[in-house]
C-alpha cells in the first residue's frame, strides 16, 4: 500500500492537501476493484510478488488517471 501511494504522488502537478487526497483515493480504489488485469496477477503469483505488484499497477492506473485529470483542469 505505501509503494502505491508514494508511486501515485510521483505524478501530482503540485504537493498539497488537495492533490495528495486525490492521490490516495484513485490509488484506493483501483487497488480495491483490481480491474484487468491486476486480478490476475494478484490471483497467479506467490510469495507476496502477487501483492506487490497488485499495489504497483493499481498506482500505475491511479497515475494515469492523475495525469488526465491534471490535463482536464
């Protein structure tokens, strides 16, 4: 979870309360609805890497959905 977050707020256009809560909840809710194809990793690897890398992609998704946002506003 803490990779996630920290991986989300690299793409943040500025540090503040505003960005860093949006960081959160995007990360939050990607790692929580494991789209495609999250599940699968998290469901096919072993040892924790399966966790890890549930936690990267879902901050992968998350910092693309920053990014747009950042565009759109």
């Amino acid at each position: 979870e803490f990779v996630g977050v920290w991986i989300c707020l690299l793409f943040v256009p500025e540090i503040n309360w505003y960005w860093s809560f949006i960081a959160f909840v995007v990360f939050r809710f990607f790692d929580i609805l494991k789209p495609y194809p999250i599940k699968n990793f998290d469901e096919k690897l072993e040892n924790g890497f399966g966790i890890m890398i549930d936690d990267v992609l879902a901050a992968i998704y998350g910092a693309i959905v920053i990014v747009g946002l950042d565009v759109l506003l």
